[in-house]
C-alpha cells in the first residue's frame, strides 16, 4: 500500500476553495449497476491512487477552520482530545459515550466494530445469513447499537456492549465476534439482537430516531429506526422495480415492523432511494442518487405518517444526507454544485458553490457542516456556506463522522483497479485539519452515513437556536 500527504491543508478563503475544487479532477462517484458484491461501487470521485505511504499521518501544513490551534491528543495515549470543550453549535452526542465507527464491507457482506480510541476493530459480524446481503448504510442510536441496510434486503441490529447480547445459540456463556479474523457463523454470533427480512431488492436508507431531548439520557429501548425500500423488487439484486417505495418504522427492541408508509409518487426503480436522515422529531428524510431519474426530497412525518416532497434544485445531485442541528436538510452533491441545504419551514434551497463529487456529510463543532468531495472534506459554515477549512487524502473519501470525543473520521475506498490500493478509516482533529491517526483493516468499506450516532444525538439534543 502507498500513504502520501494524508493531511494537506488548503487555506482559507476563496482562493483555497478555488485550488480545492480545481484539485478533484473527477466528475462524479455512481455504485456499480447491481451494487450486489461483485465489483465494488463503481468509478468514485477522487479514486485512482492509494492511501499513502507516510509513517506520519499528521503530517503536512496545519490551519484550523477556527483560526486556533492547540492540544489535540491526550498524551496519556488514550486519543481523547483535551480542548473540546464546549464548542459552539449543535455539536455533541447527548452526552453518550458514542466511542464506535461501524464501517459497513458490501464485498464481505460485513460490518465492522471500530473502537476510535484504541483503533482496535472489536467485532466483525456477517449482515445476512446467506452473506449476500451487499450491506451499505450504518445508523447508529445513543446506547451505540447499530442498525444496517442491506442492499440486496434484510435490515440488522448489533448490540455494541456485549453486557446487552443474549446467550440464544444453545452454548452456555455469550459467543460474538472478537474482531476481523474471527467472524462467527449466523446463528452462532449472539451480538446480533435481530434481523428483519425485507420483500425487495433494493434497501439502502436506514436511520434511528433520538427519541430523547435530554443529554445524558442515552437509553435507546424505546427508540425506532426507519429503513426505505423499493416496492416493486427489480431483477437484478441492489436494484429496485417500477414503482414507488416504502418507508418503514420499526421497533428498535425488536425488529418488528411498527408503521409502513407506501410513496407510489418517489421512484422505487433503479438506485431507488439511496439514503436517509432524521431530524430531531424522528421525522424521516430520503434522497435519490443524482443523475438517476428525478431529484427529489422526500419527508416522513414520524407522529402522523403522513409524507411530503420537494423538487431538488439543478445543480446538487444527492448522495449523502444529514440534518444539521436547526433541522435543515444537508445533501452532499456528486456533481454540479458541493452540496444543497434545505430549510423545510420556509420550502427553500441554499447551494454551496463548486465542483461536485461529494460523498458523506457529518455536522461537526462550532456550526460548521463537513462534506466530503472526491479526496478532500471541507469544512463548511452552516448559515454562512463559507468554506472555512479543507482535509486532503490521496484517496477518494466515501463516509464522514465525528465520535464522542469530537475527532472527525474519513473512510477513504479502496480502488480495486489499484493493486497498492488499501481503504482506511482516518480519524482528523479538526482544529488543526490534521490527521492524527488512521485505521487500516478495512478491505471494501462502503459507508457514509451516521456511523457513531453523533449526528443523532446533534439533532435530538440540539441547542437553542
């Protein structure tokens, strides 16, 4: 594998937005046409080299999005920064010890238990009894519990303390995972809580509700989770059939489906919908991948059940969603513009200027929104749309999010036309956009939406204002 300039910083200002978006030479990142597991997503934005080859992943220019530099790792090596304190903004995790990176493999049909303060993968648990679940989207609740889609159908929950996990399999004492190379047959692993078999081809979008607007309340037993599919299965695993799609809420204790809301009116064919977020109500949102069909935003009313859609403004072509902390809609573009934000009171759009290309977004300290676009993730303003900072890998970044100790993290892919090419999980301090470390186990990670749970807990315990 190669490591090169793991944490080049491109200044402030508009020159540095200019050299940023003139540096993504790709037009766009699309999934392969089946997405079902043999070949990877496709040709992604900012792909073509490896990870590189540095013993120091910090290394290269620093410059903070603040303008302030300081203490970023703890030096008792127990990688929890010192001066996170109270950030401004709606960052936070609800005061829950959200300490997990779950990294979705689709190739495996895997997903992968990460601590992001020992960088130890902890687990790794098969996503569908057959193995073919082509796994994608990972949503994680305040107890720190996964939830994850599988493209090719089924929905899967995984305890993350193993204190929760049953002893089922008929072997006394509790069997799980212990890590990568120890990945225990289906009715065997006993983390696994429950798994929902779906009628489609096509299921990606999946997000847990808050259900709580007390920090420190991080009791997750009577939180739901929302998942999408298409209709009408498609002939081809991964890929959905004519028809609309069905958005469903199901209780997160047991996997039961709790409410089914059928949207004849939102495409269910091809990619369908490709990813989802909640706002601090539960309320679901769902986007499609640009390019494919209509551009539309999709809401689902939690309480009523009751759906609504907008048209996508020209020029932001959805990938990743997240909601920020004033309950605006955010959609990482991959091509045309770097991002779209939605304010659903006032029905209007606001565009991030640039060049396209972007992945994951996370909401992260001090009002500021990080979006990944090809190899880069900047550091945008919420209210402003000033990009105010940018992170820069050799490799194309897929998925974006922040842990409980407030260190951003970058799953980068592996290029599989690279033989030197190696995905990994890098974790960056934000107020120097450097990064400070990085996790290399992963083989075919394709994740990026909210794999710590921050970003639920941003909108379910969000600030004033």
């Amino acid at each position: 594998m190669r490591w090169g300039n793991t944490s080049r910083i491109v200044l402030l200002g508009l020159a540095a937005t200019a050299l940023a978006c003139n540096s993504d030479t790709s037009s766009g990142a699309f999934e392969s046409a089946a997405g079902d597991g043999s070949s990877s997503e496709g040709a992604e934005a900012g792909s073509g080299t490896s990870p590189s080859s540095s013993s120091n992943p910090s290394a290269g220019a620093t410059s903070s999005p603040g303008g302030s530099s300081g203490e970023s790792v703890d030096e008792t090596g127990d990688g929890i920064k010192l001066d996170v304190g109270s950030p401004e903004g709606g960052f936070g995790s609800c005061e829950c010890e959200l300490t997990y990176l779950w990294v979705a493999d689709h190739v495996e049909g895997t997903v992968s238990k990460i601590n992001t303060r020992t960088l130890v993968e902890e687990g790794r648990y098969l996503t569908r009894a057959d193995g073919n679940g082509n796994p994608s989207r990972t949503s994680v609740n305040l107890s720190g519990d996964v939830a994850v889609a599988n493209r090719h159908g089924g929905l899967t929950k995984f305890y993350a303390n193993p204190d929760n996990c049953l002893d089922t399999n008929g072997t006394p004492g509790i069997q799980t995972s212990t890590g990568p190379d120890d990945v225990l047959p289906w009715d065997q692993e006993e983390c696994r809580a429950w798994f929902t078999d779906f009628p489609t081809s096509n299921q990606r979008p999946v997000a847990w509700t808050g259900d709580t607007t007390e920090p420190g309340n991080c009791d997750a037993s009577v939180s739901q989770v929302w998942t999408v599919t298409s209709t009408v299965p498609g002939l081809i695993p991964g890929l959905g059939g004519a028809g609309g799609v069905t958005a469903s809420l199901l209780d997160g204790l047991t996997g039961s489906v709790d409410a089914e809301v059928d949207i004849p009116d939102f495409p269910g064919g091809s990619f369908g919908a490709y990813g989802g977020a909640v706002d601090g109500g539960g309320n679901l949102y769902f986007s499609p991948l640009g390019g494919f069909g209509a551009a539309l935003l999709a809401k689902v009313d939690k309480d009523t059940l009751t759906y609504q859609i907008w048209d996508i403004p020209a020029g932001v072509a959805p990938y990743g969603i997240t909601v920020d902390h004033k309950g605006r809609v955010w959609l990482a573009s991959n091509f045309g513009s770097i991002a779209g934000r939605f304010d659903s009171t006032t029905e209007t759009w606001e565009v991030v200027e640039g060049i396209g290309g972007g992945s994951g977004l996370a909401e992260g300290p001090d009002d500021l929104m990080y979006v990944s676009q090809g190899n880069s993730v900047h550091a945008v303003h919420i209210d402003t749309l000033d990009i105010m900072g940018t992170w820069t890998t050799d490799e194309g970044v897929k998925g974006v999010s922040f842990d409980a100790d407030g260190y951003l993290w970058a799953v980068t892919y592996r290029d599989d036309e690279d033989p030197m090419s190696e995905a990994g999980a890098f974790k960056i301090d934000v107020d120097t956009m450097t990064a400070v470390d990085v996790f290399t186990g992963l083989r075919d990670p394709y994740t990026y939406s909210d794999m710590t749970g921050n970003a639920l807990g941003s909108v379910a315990c969000a600030p004033e204002g």
